[in-house]
C-alpha cells in the first residue's frame, strides 16, 4: 500500500470520484489551470478539461450557490472554497439554502453538494488564512460537517461526502496536508460520516479530538506510555451530527476525558461534546471534564511567538493529558 | 555561543524540506544573511541565510535528507562571542535546553499520599457509584490521585483484588487454622473502633443488598428518633371482648352497605383520639427550648409493604366518625401498597397508632415517629382467662403498648391517658355509633 500525504488522498478520492461518475465536477478560485493553491486539485484539468474543473471568479456565493443550482439540476458539484475564512460570503447560500432544500421541499428537492475548504494555522498565514470555522455551522441540520485527520479518513469520508445526497462541509486541515503521511490504498472504498474511530487504545485517560490537534494528542500518548500512562484517543471525524454512541463510549471507558480542538474553546465543538458527556456519562466520571483549546481571541495572530502562543502543540497537549492522568 | 540554525518555513503548508546542497562546511566564516544551503520543498527550492554573523562550528543534517521544519540544521559560532574558545561540546551541552524534559519532570508524580489530603474525601461519581455497587467503605482504598484522592482505578483495583469481599484474614485467625470458620465469623464484629463499624465482612456466597432510598430514610430516621428522644415504655392490657362481640356483630352489614371492611383498627384509634382531647400533652413535639402542642389531631399509621414501613397520616382524625377512620385507614394502605401516596400523605402525623397485632404480636416496642411525641401499639386480640368479679373467665383480651418521648412525657399522664383509651375501649357495645 503506498504511503501518501494527505493532500493526496484528497486530490485521489476526486479523481476516482470523478471518473466513476462524470455527473462529479469541481469548481473554486484556481483549481483548474493552477491546480489550487496548495495543489489539490493538481491534475484534474489535465484529465477532465475545463469544463469539469472550473475557475471561478472570486466570490464564494457565488461559487456555493452555482454549485447548489447544479446539485438541484442532477449534478455532483465539489466546490472549493480557498480558505475557509473565506466562506463567510457563502454563509446564507450553505445555511438557508443547501441545508435546508430537502426539508423544505418536502423531499422534492435535494442538494449533493461537496464543500471543500483548508482550515486551521500553524503555517504562518495570519488570520485571513488560518481560522477554524466549524463551530459557525454546527448546529445547522441538513448540513454534515466532516473533517478527518489521516490521509486514509480523508480519501475515504471524501468519496463519502461526493456520493452523499445532502450537503457536506469537509474541512481540511492545511497543515495536514503535507506534514500527515499515511497508508492509503488504491482501492475504491468509503468511509462512513458521522461514525468516530478510535485512533488509539488506552485506560487510563480519554481524549477526543480531530484535524490537526488528533495527532498533537497522539504524539502525547506515545511520550506518556513510557510514563505508564494510557491514553484512550477517539477522532471524531464527523463534527456534525456528532457521532454521540462513541463519544459516550470513550468517555465512559475511564472517566477522565480531554477534548482537544485548535479552534478558540468558548463555543467550540467541545462545548457540545462535553454537554453530551455531561448528559449521559455522570456515574462513570471520575475527573471534571477538560477542554484544551484555542484562546478566545479575534484571531490567529501574524507574529511567531504570538502565533505559537494560539496554537497547540504535542507539549501543550502532552501536559493537558498528563495533568488529568494524575488527578 | 553557538546558535542553532532550523529549518525554515517555506511556504503555507510546507512542514519539511530537503537539503540539496551545503554551501558552506565548517570552519567557514559567514555574514548574517550570507546563503547556508540549498533546500527543496514539495512547493519551492530556495536558499536558507544565515541568521547570525560567525564560524560554522556543526553541520547536523546530510545533504539529500529530508527534515522536518524546526530541525536543527546546523551551528554557528556567533563572533565577538565570550565563550568563542570553549570546546565545541562543552558549549553545546551548555546551549543544548536539556533535551529530556520528560524524564526530568514526568515521574514527579504526587506520592501516593497515605497522609490524606483535601481530596481524599472527595470522591466522583464514578467512584461511588462503584463503592455502591460493590459495598465498599471507600475509607479503606489506598488514593493514588492528586492530593491521595482515590480515583476509579483505585477502586477497580481494589476490587479486582477482592478488596470488596473480605477484610484482610486477622492474624489471630491465620494462625488458628483449625479454628478456620469460626474465626472468620468472629472476630470482626464487637473490637471494631466506632468509625469503623461498617467494616463488615462479607463472607462468599453472603448476598449484599443495597440499599433503598426508602431504607435509608427509615434507617436515618430510627437512629435519629431513637439517639435524640429518650423512651420510656408502658402497657396496659384491655378487655375488649364486648369489643369484639359488636364489631363481629356488624361488619358483615357494614361490609354490604358501604363496601368498606371494619376493621378492629378504627375504634382504637377513635378511643385513643379521643383520648388525646382529654391529654394533650401526648399530641406534641418536644422543640429544645419549648414544648409543642399540637392542636390538629393527625394520626400516623404504620403500613407495612414487603420491604418498607410507611407511615401514612389520617388528618383530623378527631373528627372522623369511626366509619369514616374505616374508610380512611382503607384507603391509605391501598394506595401504599400501590406505592401511590403523595408526600402530603405521609406529613403532618402528630400521634402514631400502629397495629402490630395485625402479624401476631402480643408484645412491642415501638420508636417513637419523630418528632411526634409517643406513639401506640395495638398487639394481638387473644383469649385468656381472666379474673372478673373474683372468676375465671374467657374474655379476649389486647395488650396496649405505648412508647414515650420522656423530655416531654412522664408515666403518671401517660398512664391516666392509657387508662382512658382502655376505659373507652372497653364501653364500646350497641350503643357505640359507628357514623
């Protein structure tokens, strides 16, 4: 099986995608002739031609709410949008009008749309290019937010979200892309959304987590077996609708439980997670539930040690686990 | 003081590079600024400066490796700098920030504090719902968290290791082995200091039940009533045979017309009502500094259900006609068997009437319902011969026991008030009006 970087599997699982079905298109600012600007699309116009790889002026509403017409035509559209700090202006065209089109329609109408957008910091981009959004669109049903942390996850919940009937949110984390390397086969498989994997066995704490921070927390668990300390570590993988059957299990398994997210904490997907904790796990917990996240501040700041300040790190993660371990 | 040079971020999303080519080796001397090495990325080739003026002391990484970005390339001697002659490790072991902090920092994990902290007592849900279900006195579990607090794992282990099912054997019994199975039931129980006193052994196969809310309460309560009052206890015995001849003489007609059985129960609490009118002092409440009498005439009676006691409340027994106290009591242990009573059911009771004949006792002594202030048990109707008139005769007789708060009752009232009970009890005949 080769092993590939993330930004690999994306660009595989739409390749595949796109020759299984030639109702699969992409469109977003320069994913045609540039082939994205951190290349995931990189060799789709080659193959598919302009007319399924489409270069798009800059304006997000207009990308989603093309995107949107063509799913309701019949169509599979990926739109790409650059960032995702950029998806503000397509905010109403993915809230009241890919979410809710089945629903209101009674049925009559749905909308298979795919959208892809880079999000997260940590490559110095400032905070035009390193927001983590996901929290904006999680109470929104209709909508799926997906957003995997291994090359293997992202190829498989991607070839999800193009055959899925309802629109997806599939969020990449852009420092994944090229520092994540994993096994991926060439195989045509897919992966189920909203079902978490545990990512690593353990007994002692619990930690839930997804996108780049998951293997902040790996890197933790690795340095603290040699502790003695046993690490249970669940990715969520699909941030909405959350996958609560596992989060209930995990956290029950032994009763101390971290959520890590790099987005800031107040209002983050960890709230939510805990509050399902909170709800059905009281008589198995054995330690105040604990979030490491984001500071609740405007935005990833430009200069470095700032910018180190926001972001998490395996150290930071490590201590936040360690920490609970021995409470 | 050598500076570390790291591989640079070239790029958004760019995490490694690869070193193409040295172009400098050491010994070299460089400017700030001056090009190291040539470095390819999966997104550029570019050239890394020097960030420091000085002589190259190291080259860590090959040319054609492939590092991550932040990893240690290479070192510079800064110039002018004071430690310039120092041997090349000596300086950096010096600069070198101490590479093992884990195992520098990590085993500071907190004694396992026998020397119990704020936490020990402090225990989470999980812990006790496990202490629950297992029985265990979690005084007995050794804490291994933060300040000695004893964690679910603790507890797991603790069990795992039999923990919830014997104390550890006592000396005396291991070095009695023949003595094996009387030892084990022995010694336990009477030397235990007192907060210890739950340490009890459980033997295999010994079934452990936990226990209800509703035992719990009736536990609290019993200590309670039983620690706080100090009883005293009387009996007197009745004859109620003309009792019994009128009551055998109307239930079956009163059982067609109101559809309500008659029992014996309603006539002793009408005669002990009314025998509350002429004492009051027996419907009150000792309140620490002052004595309560009670001026509403509410009657506990005990319900039993197979594994609880419930004391519903007849309000304003005084003025229910005996009909009515059949109707009410009926009614009461109905819905408790149906576990259907309201919290307004059983509040309020001023005085307990509890009929422990009802299973045979001839003989009791009850706790007295706190904060009431006595209460009375009505045993058993059996025939004796008694003397009457100087003769043996038959006559079915009960024995009224009554148990007493003695801050707030003394024997002399306590008896008049038995007596009346009993002089009422005893007139009861055709004449006795039942509405």
């Amino acid at each position: 099986m080769a092993v590939i970087s993330f930004i690999d599997a994306v660009t595989m699982a739409m390749r595949e995608e796109m020759r299984r079905d030639p109702n699969v298109f992409v469109l977003g600012e320069d994913v045609g002739v540039r082939g994205g600007v951190f290349r995931a699309t990189a060799g789709l116009i080659e193959e598919f031609g302009e007319e399924r790889v489409i270069d798009t002026p800059l304006a997000e509403s207009a990308i989603v709410g093309v995107a949107i017409g063509a799913a309701a035509y019949g169509m599979r559209p990926i739109a790409e949008i650059q960032f995702a700090d950029f998806i503000m202006p397509a905010v109403n065209q993915i809230v009241s009008e890919a979410a809710k089109m089945r629903y209101r329609s009674n049925n009559d109408w749905h909308c298979p749309l795919t959208i892809r957008a880079p999000f997260g910091g940590g490559v110095h981009g400032a905070l035009y290019h390193s927001q983590s959004v996901e929290a904006m669109f999680n109470s929104t049903p209709g909508l799926k937010i997906v957003a995997p942390s291994t090359p293997y996850d992202a190829k498989g919940l991607l070839k999800a979200a193009i055959r899925d009937n309802d629109p997806v949110l599939f969020f990449e984390h852009k420092r994944c892309y090229r520092l994540i390397k994993g096994e991926v086969p060439e195989d045509d498989y897919v992966l189920p959304i909203g079902k978490a994997d545990v990512k690593r066995e353990g007994t002692d704490i619990t930690v839930i987590s997804y996108g780049l921070t998951l293997h902040f927390a790996l890197q933790a668990a690795e340095k603290l077996a040699q502790e003695g300390i046993s690490a249970h570590i669940l990715d969520l993988r699909t941030l909405y609708p959350l996958d609560k059957e596992a989060i209930v299990e995990a956290a029950s398994k032994t009763g101390k439980v971290l959520i890590i997210h790099e987005d800031n904490k107040e209002g983050g997907i960890g709230g939510e997670v805990a509050a399902i904790i909170a709800e059905h796990c009281l008589f198995d917990l054995d330690a105040p539930i604990k979030r490491l996240a984001g500071p609740d501040i405007p935005a990833m700041p430009y200069s470095p040690p700032l910018e180190k300040f926001f972001m998490l790190n395996p150290d930071k993660v490590y201590e936040a686990m360690r920490e609970l371990a021995y409470f | 003081m050598a500076t570390k040079v790291l591989m640079p971020q070239l790029g958004e999303s760019v995490t490694e590079g690869t070193i193409t080519r040295w172009l400098v080796k050491v010994g070299d001397t460089v400017n700030k600024y001056d090009p190291l090495a040539e470095v390819s990325t999966d997104k550029v080739n570019a050239e890394v400066p020097s960030t420091v003026s000085g002589r190259v002391t190291e080259i860590v990484v090959a040319e054609g490796e492939t590092v991550a970005v932040g990893t240690h390339i290479l070192s510079i001697e800064e110039s002018g700098s004071a430690a310039a002659d120092v041997p090349a490790e000596a300086k950096e072991a010096a600069a070198a920030p101490a590479p093992a902090p884990a195992a520098a920092q990590a085993p500071a994990a907190p004694a396992p504090a026998a020397a119990a902290g704020a936490a020990k007592q402090r225990y989470s849900p999980a812990v006790m719902r496990l202490a629950q279900e297992h029985g265990i006195d979690l005084a007995r579990v050794q804490g291994t968290g933060a300040e000695g607090r004893v964690t679910r794992k603790d507890v797991l282990k603790f069990i795992e290791q039999g923990g919830a099912q014997a104390e550890p054997v006592q000396p005396q019994a291991a070095s009695v082995p023949q003595a094996a199975s009387v030892a084990q039931a022995a010694p336990a129980a009477p030397s235990a200091p007192a907060p210890a006193s739950f340490d009890i052994p459980v033997a295999a196969g010994d079934q452990v039940i936990p226990v209800t809310p509703v035992r719990k309460t009736i536990a609290a309560r019993m200590v309670q009533s039983k620690h706080e009052a100090p009883h005293a206890w009387t009996m007197v015995e009745v004859d109620v045979t003309n009792l019994v001849n009128f009551r055998n003489q109307i239930k079956d007609e009163f059982k067609r017309k109101e559809g309500v059985n008659l029992t014996f129960l309603p006539f002793f609490i009408k005669a002990v009502v009314e025998a509350l009118k002429e004492y009051p002092m027996l419907n009150s409440t000792w309140a620490g500094d002052k004595i309560i009498v009670k001026k509403n005439v509410n009657i506990s009676i005990a319900v039993a259900t197979e594994d609880a006691l419930y004391v519903p409340v007849i309000k304003d027994a005084d003025q229910k006609s005996i009909y009515g106290l059949a109707k009410a009591i009926e009614d009461l242990a109905a819905r408790t068997r149906a576990g259907k009573l309201t919290v307004d059911d059983m509040s309020g009771g001023t005085f307990t009437v509890n009929n422990t004949g009802s299973f045979g006792s001839v003989l009791s002594m009850p706790i007295i319902n706190a904060p009431q202030a006595a209460i009375l048990s009505v045993e058993a109707i059996v025939k004796r011969p008694v003397v009457v008139n100087d003769m043996i005769a038959i006559r079915s007789m009960v024995n009224l026991c009554l148990s007493l708060d003695h801050r707030v009752l003394d024997g002399l009232i306590c008896g008049r008030f038995l007596q009346s009970v009993k002089q009422k009890l005893e007139n009861i005949g055709p004449e006795t009006k039942i509405y």
